[in-house]
C-alpha cells in the first residue's frame, strides 16, 4: 500500500473515531457498550495506520553512515 493510500485510510481512521466519540456523547445507557467497543477498535486502527506511516517515513531505501 502507498504512503498516500495509507494516509487516506488514516484519515478515513480519525474520522471514524470522532464520529464514534460524539456518537457516545449523545448515547443511551445500553448503546453505550456497544459504542465504547466499537471505538476501542476504531482506535486501535487509526493507531496501527499512524504507526505505518511513521514506519514508512522513518526508513529510508539506503543505511545512513555518518
């Protein structure tokens, strides 16, 4: 997957997440189980996309020698 792909999913991610957090704001008592699990692996998503990009911009295709 490209950077730019991965970055559309990110953002696809963050939005999911602030969806879901203003979605449990406004909640019934017994959806809110539901939600909070739902956004437990919204977050966990944007997490392991945010940690990709940061692994992809980190690495370089040549070893750094100073």
């Amino acid at each position: 997957m490209s950077l730019r792909d991965l970055a559309r999913e990110l953002y696809r991610a963050r939005q999911q997440v602030e969806r879901l957090e203003k979605l449990l704001l406004s909640a019934l008592p017994e959806e809110e189980m539901a939600i909070q699990r739902e956004l437990q692996e919204a977050r966990a998503e944007r997490q392991q996309l945010q940690k990709m990009i940061d692994g992809r911009k980190d690495s370089s295709p040549l070893p750094r020698r100073f």
